[in-house]
C-alpha cells in the first residue's frame, strides 16, 4: 500500500515557559508480580520470583515525561488513603510533576492494580471507584501547553477541545474496546489531535482494515502524524507534515513486564517531537524507550529517562544497533541525571521524605 504525504516542515523553534506536557485520568497504585512458572489456576496458590509497587494509570505516562526533562503537569484525584499518600510523594517530591492541577478526596479510596506478569503479558485486577472530580472539573480552564498527552474515549472530554483551541498540540491514543464495537464515531476526536499513537489491533479495529500498514494509511488521512505500534514487531508512522514515513523494528529484549510500555513509548515519542527530530529518530526512539521499559517491574517506574537511554548506548556493542542508533550520539543529554529509582518491593514507611515538595490542592 502507497501511502501519501505532504511535503512541508513544521516549525519547530517555539521555546516558551509553559508546561512541556499536560496530563489528566486516573491514578491508581500498582502491585505487580513477576517471575511466575506458570498461569495461576483457581485453588492453587503460586509463588513468583519478584515484585514491585508504585503509582499506575496516568502516573505512567507523567513519570516516563518527566524523566525525560519534561515539565509536566497531573491533573489526577488522590485518595485519602496511604496509597494516595505514598504516590503523590513519589510523584511530587521523587519525580518532579507539578501536582498543582490535582485534587485529593476525602473518603475516597485509591484504585489499586494488581498486575500479574507472565511471558510476554498481563492480567489485570482493579479495585476502585469512579472518581468524584471528573477530568473537565480538574482541568477547568486547562493552563497552556505545548503538549497533552490524552486518552481518547467515546465521550468526547470539554477540556481536550479547549486545550487544542489554546495552541495546545494533543497526542493521543485509544484503549481496547471492551464491547467490540470499536464505534468509528471516536475518530472524529482526531480533528482534535496532532498526533495518534494506538496499537495494531486498536487501529484495524477501528479502521476497519486487515493490517497495521493499511490502518495507517487510513489515520495519516484523519490527523497530521499517525503511528501504529506493534509490541515486538516495532512500530510504524507516517508524518504528513514533513512529509516523512518510518518504520522501525522492537529491540530484542527479555521481557519482565510490559505494563506501561505504550505509556513510554508515547512519552518519549512527545519527548523527541518536542525536539524536532526526523521522524525515524522519533519512532526510533520511542521504541528504545518502550523496549527498556518492560526489563523492569512495569508501572511509571519502568520509565527509563534520559539516564537509562544514555546508560544503555554506552554500553551497546551490537554494531548494526550502534549505527541504526548511531543519532544518539548527538541527541543525548550531557548530564543525562542521576540513576533513577525503579519500583521498590514494598513502599516506604510513611512520611519518608524523597524530595523537594511542589504544590497542589486539597478539596
């Protein structure tokens, strides 16, 4: 299949003080299991080899930004509960999130994950309650941007039309649907967006198509820059302002946890855009970052940022990796940061200060 472009280059020379990536859903704490033998079984208690804990949801995508140098603010709704307590200070005092936009409710439980890994997937369990402040009463007027990085769902959300009419650029993607409908009616919300970022068998479900080339070919009609991603088969994009197509393959990695691995990708995705990089950099680099995402207990904390990136091309020796790689070189950090925290077994006592603390509201 021939996909089109037009073949002109965006400007990519604003630098300005507004928050780098705007961010709002649904926080939920996150115990994941890992190193199972094999799937549990109703009756049958099994042991696994590891485990970690952190904040889960849109925390993924606020850790992964923020590790990458991007000022990002979290317009999320806390509980009023220890595991509450114990993400908002990973996010506000360890990770740098300007929690200024969130919300912490009374006698309102935390949703809390627990995610079993096994081969190259997960199940989820979750408990929780809808949230009393819903993402157009946490946003409000949404503050100006350059990004927001979005979820899109069957209602359309008030604040996402008034960020993009605000000059905010929207990144978006898309869940599984859960009723199969896959309602092309959501696509609409693309007129919306710069870019969309879903997975393969989001994107033929709702194109109605047979592969993720031909999918692509129908978003890159519907909105600027169109990715389809692939899990261990890379990822796909087509940019119709630069006139750019790139597809790139996955990194052959162990896999210990792919939870939140899309979270990452679509972080580092923004991170590199943000910069103006070709689009195969872009795709690349997303992909690197989504890859060293899953060799670690999955949830924000998986997030590689620059330290792991930088940590990873200096001690590559595959030498077709090394040049397929090879714009690193000049696209890395010269202080890329300290080493970053990945997800404790258990979470500290509380109280346990990790950091310069940052604003937010308590209502």
């Amino acid at each position: 299949m021939t996909i089109s472009v037009k073949l002109e280059r965006e400007d990519t020379s604003v630098d300005d003080d507004r928050p780098d990536v705007l961010l709002t859903g649904l926080l939920f704490y996150d115990l994941v299991l890992t190193g199972l033998g094999k799937p549990p079984t109703p009756g049958e208690e099994i042991w696994t080899r590891g485990m970690g804990c952190g904040p889960g949801g849109i925390a993924n995508l606020a850790v992964a930004a923020s590790r990458f140098g991007l000022r990002t603010s979290l317009a999320t709704v806390f509980g009023d509960d220890f595991y509450g307590e114990h993400c908002r200070d990973v996010l506000r005092d360890q990770e740098g999130v300007d929690l200024s936009l969130s919300r912490t409710a009374d006698d309102w439980p935390t949703p809390v994950t627990v995610s079993v890994a096994y081969g190259q997937d997960r199940a989820l369990l979750t408990h929780g309650q809808e949230p009393p402040y819903s993402q157009d009463v946490l946003m409000g007027d949404p503050p100006g941007a350059r990004t927001a990085l979005v979820h899109l769902e069957a209602e359309p959300r008030e604040w996402l039309a008034k960020a993009a009419a605000n000059g905010t650029r929207v990144y978006a993607d898309v869940g599984w649907d859960p009723t199969q409908e896959w309602s092309t009616t959501l696509l609409e919300q693309l007129a919306l967006c710069h870019a969309f970022l879903p997975n393969e068998a989001e994107a033929m479900a709702y194109t109605r198509t047979d592969s993720a080339l031909a999918a692509l070919g129908t978003l890159s009609e519907l909105v600027p820059v169109a990715v389809v991603t692939r899990g261990g088969e890379g990822a796909l994009a087509v940019d119709q302002i630069t006139g750019e197509y790139a597809d790139v393959p996955a990194l052959d990695v162990d896999v210990l946890d792919a939870t939140g691995a899309g979270d990452v990708f679509g972080a580092a995705f923004v991170t590199a855009s943000l910069g103006g990089w070709p689009l195969v950099e872009r795709l690349r680099f997303a992909v690197l970052a989504a890859g060293l995402s899953v060799t670690h207990h999955g949830g924000a904390l998986a997030a590689p940022g620059w330290y792991g990136v930088d940590r990873w091309w200096r001690t590559l020796t595959d030498p077709e990796l090394k040049r397929a790689y090879g714009f690193l070189a000049h696209r890395l950090p010269e202080h890329p940061g300290p080493a970053r925290a990945y997800a404790p077994v258990t979470p500290p006592a509380p109280h346990t200060s990790v950091g310069p603390r940052a604003c937010e509201r308590r209502h």
